[in-house]
C-alpha cells in the first residue's frame, strides 16, 4: 500500500534513506566486521578486469576491494548511495583517487557525474 501510495521520486527518495541509513549504521565499523579480501579473489578480479583493466564496482562503499585492486594498476570507478561509506573510502592512502558516483544503482541511467571527489 506505501508503494501505491508514493511516486516514483518519492520511492526513489525513500529507498535513498534507506540505503544512506545503513551506511551511517555501518560505515565506521564495516572494515572491522568484514576485514580484508584475500589476494586470490584479488588476482581473479584483476584477470576479469581484462586486458583494459578496467572495473565499475556497484557499492564500493569503504573500497575494501576497490584499493587492492587500483593497488594492482585497475583503473576502479564506483557507484555508492552512502556518503557515509564513501568518506571513509576518501579517508584511506589513495582512497581519493577513485572516482566515485552517489546514487542508487539500480538506477544507473539517471546518476549524474561528474563524479564525487
Ligand atoms: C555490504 S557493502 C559492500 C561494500 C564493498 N563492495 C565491499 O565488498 O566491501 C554494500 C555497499 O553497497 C552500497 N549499496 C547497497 N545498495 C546500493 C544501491 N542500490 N545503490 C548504491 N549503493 C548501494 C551500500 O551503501 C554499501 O556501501
């Protein structure tokens, strides 16, 4: 019934709030509760980076993949709906260096850049 009774802005900004909670719940935690990625699953997404070495990560939230993986010479962009999550991406050595997009994903057609700095 909420949804019959939203438009289409007014669902898209009720999921926004939804998705920006949960960073401010989790991001200054995130890292602690999940910790690092292993250098396999690192090496399997440099190779699927492929020859352009490149990779769009849908929630890069604190880049706790996408580091490792510039680290390992990928060119990373991000889509993120938490600034949360983002700022403590932007906290970590080279985390600016990353270009990162706020906004829902699931509607990737309509995020503008340029991308947050
Ligand atoms: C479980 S964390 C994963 C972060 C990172 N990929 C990792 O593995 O460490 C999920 C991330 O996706 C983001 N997220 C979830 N749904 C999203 C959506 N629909 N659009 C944009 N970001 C979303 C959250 O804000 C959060 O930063």
């Amino acid at each position: 019934m909420r949804e019959m009774a939203l438009g289409v802005d007014a669902e898209y900004s009720s999921r926004m709030h939804d998705l920006v909670s949960y960073g401010e719940v989790f991001a200054d935690i995130y890292d602690d509760l999940y910790g690092g990625v292993s250098t396999e699953g690192i090496d399997l997404l440099v190779e699927l980076s492929g020859s352009g070495r490149r990779a769009l990560e849908l929630g890069i939230g604190t880049g706790r993949i996408a580091l490792p993986l510039a680290g390992r010479g990928v060119e990373v962009h991000g889509v993120d709906a938490s600034p949360a999550m983002v700022a403590r991406l932007r906290q970590k050595p080279n985390g600016e260096r990353i270009p990162v997009a706020i906004g829902d994903f699931a509607e990737l057609g309509s995020i503008q850049g340029p991308p947050s700095t």
